[in-house]
C-alpha cells in the first residue's frame, strides 16, 4: 500500500486507529480455549468487530513466537485472513528487527514475500545495511524505532551527541538519507507528548506509528496536536485496551464499542484539523 | 549455564569457537533436500562434527522464521537435540530481540523457560526496561549489542555525546549498572579491531560474543590480543566458513575440518595468554 492509499482510507473510514493484535494466550476468554486454535479464534472475532473502525492491524510477533510452531501457525493464518477478507488493511508486523545486511534481507523476504505484510518495525542500532534490505520492496513499508514510549526510551534515545543532536534526531534525520516518506515510517510515542513538535522539525512528512495510548496513559488529543499534518501522517495504535476489553463471551463486541470510542476522538480530531 | 562452568568448557576444550547455525535451506546439499526436516538434519550433521571442538552454537533465528511454521519447528529440534546429547554446549538465540517490558518478558520466558537456551541477544535502543526483563533467570544470559561487525556500526554507535562518550560505550557502561557480568556479555564485532582496548577498557570482565571471523574478515588474532581476558572473556563465533565449507556429501566432515583449523589457533592463543 502506497501513502496516498493509506490517507484516503484514513479519510473514508474517519479513522488512523491500528489495532494492536498482541494476543496473550492467558487472557483470551474461556470459552475459546477449546477451539482448535484459540489465537486465531480470537484474533479472527477481533477483527471482524473493528475492521470498518480501523485501517491498520498490528500483530507483535513476540506473543506469537513465544507459543513456539502454534503462534507461528495462528500469526500466518491472521495475515491471511485479513489478506483475504480485509484487503485495504494496512498489516504491520511489529518485529523490532535489524541485523547485518545478509540476515535483514532474510527477514524482509519473509515478511514482505513470503507473509505479503505492508510493513515491518525495524531498530536502529545497526545502522544502514541492517535497515537497507527492507527498502527493495515497491510500497513495502519500514516503521523505524525513532522514541519509544516506554521509560527505557530515556536511556539512550535522548543522548545529546557533540553537535546538540539527540539520538533519536539523528536517526531520523539520517534515516531519511536512505529512503523517502513513501517507504519510511518512525516510531514515536505517545507518552513523549511535546517531543512530537521536535520530530515534526525532523520528519514532517513521514506517518508515524504511535504506540502508547490506552494501556500506557498516552494522550490522543496531545498527539494529534503536535503531530498530525496535511496527509495526517499518524497511525496510533492501540492493543490492550481494545482487545481485552472484557474477558466473557462479550469480548467482541467490547472491543468493538472501545474501538468506536477511539474512532470517534479519531473523526473529530481529524475534522479540526480540516482533513475531512 | 554460569561463567566458571563457561570458562571450564573453555578450558576443557581448548577452544572459545561458537558455531553459527545460520542454516539456509538454499545452500544444504542437495541430497539432504529430500529428508523429512532437511534444516534439522543439515543443523544434526553439522554438530555431531564440531559439538567436540567447540563450546557454544548460535542459531540466528532469521534463517528459521523466514521458514514459518518449517523453521520454527526445525529450531525448535535443533534445541532439543543439543540439550539431550550435547548439555556442555552454550546455547544463544541470535534474536536481536528488545521491546517494551511486558513484550520483553515474553521473548524471555519463550526463549528460557520454553526452550531452555542459554543466552539471547538483545538490541540496546529501547534502553533499562526492554532488557531487565531477560535478567530474572539465574545462570541465564543477556548478549546486549554493543559494537557491532558491520559497515552500518558506525552510522549511530560510533556517535560521541556532549561528555566525549560513544554510543557503544555508554550502552556498555549504563547496562552494567543492570547487571554483572554473570548474566551480561556485548556483542563486539571482530571487524572492529583496536576498538577492543577501548571494549576492554569498559567491560573487563564481561565474556563479548565476537562475531565476524571468516565470512566478514575479521582477524582472530587480534580479537585475541586485544580482547582476550583472564577468563578467555570470548566466544568467537564462526557461522558461514564452517557450515558451508563444502556443498556436497562431505559438508560435515569439511566443516569439522574448518573447525578444527579454527580450535587449534585457538587453542594457541589460549596457550600464548596462559589459560591452558
């Protein structure tokens, strides 16, 4: 998927919501746990609950890899039922990958050929040649860590270099010497609240996966004010606090109702900025 | 495994060579193509021909996960068949993992209680509370990025703050306030030369995994003499020029022999700092 396709899927659906599909298998409900593969069960009523709400889908592999060959299977089996039956959803794999050049082009090959994902997160430590195998890809997207939301972003992401230049400026900065705001996406949370005004400096045309509202306190309306711009430029995800917003037979159509919720501060920031 | 165990094996063996597992299913002979799980049994051959000249293997989870559901169950195979017949070995899951804590601490209790590897690597960029989450297992392990064997090393890990620190070496200095060197080693590439006294100079004690001998040019004997300390402080991991050194029938018995050349320089430089 291309920008332009992103925004106006953003336009039409009044919404730049990602759902976070982080599905731990001890919280999902009971009463999938006797399917044949409760994880994908799961993820499957999740998705037809809040797909017309959203126009983005995050599965964090790290929920599944850590259930070994079945999380594999019930992570494959999502990317293909939203491929299937969602064909304007965006899909990230929030794999927070990044080695030497032989091993990202590995990684890249799977996600984007073998898995047909429209992006993958990418870490930075590594430099050029660990991000560079992601980029051969026509409208394959890398999401690079630029400031986290977590209070370990603190650590070295705001280290100020000789020049007066934090970390996360530079890699943003020089990031975009490898690639356009057509294939590159930061990183950014929203518990860094004021901070979006700096990386707009930065990257003012690049969207923006914002982690951290819901479950880590980020404020929507913060983010949107300092970050939003002309094409929106903001996908903010949300996984907890939608996915698990009840634990019974209801927790569908729960997810649904704090989905709407979301969608909803979505259109009206959306509108007072005059993008719709 | 703990350090004084580590540095017996080391003793024991005559030898600090971690073995790469970086098993691609396009460069296995053809006539293992034909068996049930062709990468498990490539990954089986390779270590009933080297388990006795080296003390750790290193699969890098890439070349499994490109697989899916393949991959993961050869990965899997390949633990169990280390821990059932060869329970000296080191075992690191080359991951470059590192997310927010409670993602973190799925990738640890997956790859330490689940698998029961040894050792994981974790990217530094997310900072403190990315990587505590693998430090709550006793005799379990940490291998942080630190300076790493590629070109692209030098694009953010090179930088000097505004106090006349690198990067790599205030990711070095911060993670020791985290954890001893019981539970913590750096990544340092082979590639990175004198650069060792300056590793050597923050982190005496920590055992580094050294990759970057054979494939990417890196000088063994000078990993030695700078970064060799009185434990051996090194796993120096080899993955290509062993597990490829032949295409046909011979690959194992031509890895063992790649492996032995690697163990006997080894074992002189071993000598040559007094260990043995």
């Amino acid at each position: 998927m291309n920008k332009k396709q992103l925004f106006e899927n953003i336009k039409r659906k009044k919404s730049f919501l990602c759902v976070g599909l982080d599905t731990d298998i001890k919280k999902i409900p009971e009463h999938l746990k006797s399917a044949d593969d409760p994880i994908f069960a799961f993820n499957q009523a999740i998705i037809d609950a809040t797909a017309d709400l959203c126009v983005a889908y995050k599965p964090n592999l790290a929920f599944y890899e850590s259930l070994g060959v079945m999380g594999w299977t019930a992570f494959e089996k999502t990317v293909s039922y939203l491929r299937e039956n969602y064909p304007d959803q965006f899909i990230i794999a929030d794999a927070k990958r990044g080695d030497i050049g032989n091993t990202s082009e590995l990684y890249a090959r799977s996600f984007f050929c073998h898995l047909d994902l429209d992006a993958v997160t990418v870490a930075p430590y590594m430099g050029e040649d660990s991000v560079k195998p992601f980029l051969g890809y026509p409208d394959k997207w890398v999401i690079l860590l630029g400031l986290t939301s977590n209070k370990g972003s603190h650590d070295f992401q705001l280290t100020t270099d000789a020049n007066g230049e934090r970390l996360f400026e530079k890699v943003m900065r020089v990031a975009q010497t490898w690639a356009t705001d057509e294939q590159l996406m930061f990183v950014v949370g929203a518990t860094q609240g004021k901070l979006f005004e700096d990386v707009r400096r930065i990257a003012p045309n690049n969207f923006l996966l914002v982690p951290g509202v819901g479950a880590q306190g980020g404020s929507l309306e913060e983010v949107a004010t300092y970050g939003m711009n002309s094409e929106c430029g903001l996908l903010v995800n949300s996984s907890r606090k939608i996915i698990y917003a009840a634990a019974d037979e209801t927790f569908a159509q729960a997810a649904r109702e704090e989905a709407l919720k979301v969608q909803y501060e979505m259109e009206h920031l959306l509108h007072k900025k005059g993008l719709l």
